[in-house]
C-alpha cells in the first residue's frame, strides 16, 4: 500500500512524520511534539495511519574493551582501535549550538564514566551552555550507568551500584534523572535487568540492541520487535524495544551511516537524482520497519561505536536527510510503502 506523507516535522530527537492525506495542526503549546487532534471519525482515521518516525543520534562508548578508559578517552593507541571520547563529546557539543541551522538538532549519550571526566574539565562558559541545551531537550542522557553494565555474568549488586553512580552524578551536577534504559550491547538480557532496573530506578521503558537471530526472525515476521516486560516483584510492566531498526543491533539503517568511520556515501554533495533515489531507499526502509511492529512509533538509531568525532559530517547529513524527505514527499515525488499507512 502506497503512503503519502503529508507533513514531516524535526523534533526532539524525533522525525516526526504525520501520514495522511490532510495537514494536522498541532494542538499543543510544546512546538516540539505536535499531534493530530482526537475529533471525530475522520480525525480518528488519520491517528490509525499516523507513522511517528523519532530520529536518535547517539554513540556507544564502552569503558574499556580493546584499550584502557584514558586511551579511549584522550584518543591514544588508535592502531588498535579509531576511538577518541573527549573529541566526540567537544564536537557534538559545538554542532548542537551551531547558530547556522535551522533545525533542532538533539544527541544522546550513555556512559557516565567518560561523561565525568569530560564535564568536570569544561570551563564554567562551555557548563552553561551544555546546561542550556539540556533544559531545551537537546542534550540528554539514557541508562545513565557509569558503563553499560553486562546482563548475564555480572551480580546484581554491581549492576546497582554502577547504575547508581552514574545516577548520582547527573543528579548532582545537572539535576538530570534517566527516564529510559539503553541496554543496547550486552549479549543477553536478565530478569535482574527487568525486575531491579527499569521502573525501580525510574525508568519508563527499556531498549535492547542484542537479540538471538531466532528470536528476532520470529519478531520480525509477527510484528512483535516491542512490547511490555513483567517481570518485577510487583507484576509492574515496562515497555521495551529493539534498536537499530530491528535488527539486532544499533546502527543507522543499511546504507545511512554518515560517520567517517563508515563506508557509506554521505548525501551532502549529491546531485538531484542521485539524492532522490537514496532518499527513496530510505523511506522503504521505514516502511519495511513500521510493517515489524505493531504501534505508530518507530525509532531511527543514528550511531555506533565511538562515532561523532567528526559530529558536523554526521549532522550536516542528517539534516539534508530529513530536508529532503520532507520536500520529496510533500511534492508527492517519493512514496512511503507500508501495510498499515497512508
């Protein structure tokens, strides 16, 4: 079924795309997340066939793996691996407030231990103005752990305490407090983790990258790659979710990874059709993602391992992506194809 998109709007760190025939208004005061009006039968059509598509810059930094935290951090030793943390983090920060774009650019980040050692060496002018793009919902932060913890050989007290330190220090510095866990690489995934680290430590939903490739074909074909985890003491439930567009992983969908560690060809200096066609690619890959869940909302994860050091490659691209499609679309020149949306 063919979809036309109607109007796409950048928020957050969201793509929001609103399918349908007709333009929604926002009905809201917050202009970063519109929404169509619950107002009748027709209105009620249009929310069925509604694809909320939520864009999501990150990278994953682990601590420690191939070289040791301050080689990963201060960018040392990169025979061994191309990964400089610091660089990652002063970048990201700069292309976040630059006065030149136009759009809302957003970042999330993870692990505390490199974060720390990052924030507490900012001057007080580089704090403030961090700070400020946290309040705007710019900048915020997920698991929130001082690393991302293992799930299947660690004790849970560990898995506490890290979380907790990590918590600790966001709460005292910039008064943050993690909404949603980001359990992206761990190679399995415990009842320690849903019971004891999720709504227990104020967390409303919970995301996986790693998943065994039966379980995820048998998701995929059933339209199950999200759904709700009980498993606290208290019965309580927490959605969860796959990453890197279901498919086992964490990265930018095939073909869409704009880092200068990756191979893909970068959009910024396409021509017309050649810019088209790519753009084509990627809105049959949101319509191949919406088709393996069963909700309105899919997520984009725009990031890997140690990526951004080169942040304005990658934002420069994101935004000629979301221009484009939006453009595309609007002019009816590019269609969407999806079982459930028009």
């Amino acid at each position: 079924m063919a979809i036309m998109i109607a109007k796409l709007i950048v928020s957050r760190a969201l793509l929001l795309i609103l399918l349908g025939t007709v333009r929604a208004a926002a009905t809201r005061s917050d202009p970063y997340c519109p929404h169509i009006q619950n107002n009748g039968d027709k209105n009620n059509h249009l929310l069925e066939r509604t694809l909320n598509v939520h864009i999501t810059p990150h990278t994953h930094d682990d601590v420690g793996w191939l070289k040791t935290v301050d080689q990963y951090f201060y960018g040392l030793n990169n025979t061994i691996q191309q990964a400089h943390v610091a660089l990652i983090l002063d970048n990201v920060l700069n292309e976040l407030q630059d006065p030149y774009t136009a759009h809302n650019r957003t970042f999330t980040y993870v692990e505390m231990k490199f974060f720390s050692k990052w924030y507490l060496a900012l001057p007080p002018v580089l704090k403030s103005s961090l700070k400020e793009l946290i309040n705007k919902e710019q900048f915020s932060f997920a698991n929130g752990g001082w690393c991302m913890h293992d799930e299947a050989a660690t004790h849970y007290m560990g898995m506490i305490d890290q979380t907790t330190l990590g918590h600790q220090f966001l709460l005292k510095e910039l008064g943050v407090v993690p909404k949603v866990g980001w359990q992206i690489d761990p190679f399995g995934h415990s009842a320690t983790q849903g019971g004891l680290l999720t709504s227990s430590v104020g967390f409303d939903a919970l995301y996986f990258g790693r998943i065994h490739y039966v379980d995820l074909q048998n998701r995929q074909a059933a339209a199950e790659c999200e759904g709700l985890w009980t498993s606290a003491p208290d019965n309580s439930s927490v959605f969860w979710g796959l990453t890197g567009s279901y498919s086992g992983n964490y990265g930018a969908p095939d073909g869409f990874c704009f880092d200068a560690l990756c191979a893909d060809d970068p959009l910024v200096g396409l021509e017309k059709d050649a810019l088209k066609e790519r753009i084509r690619l990627f809105t049959n890959a949101l319509g191949v993602q919406a088709n393996r869940t069963k909700g309105r909302n899919i997520m984009i994860t725009m990031g890997m391992d140690f990526q951004y050091s080169q942040a304005r490659k990658n934002f420069q691209n994101l935004d000629l992506l979301i221009d484009s499609t939006q453009q595309l679309l609007d002019n009816g020149e590019i269609r969407l194809w999806s079982d459930r949306f028009d």
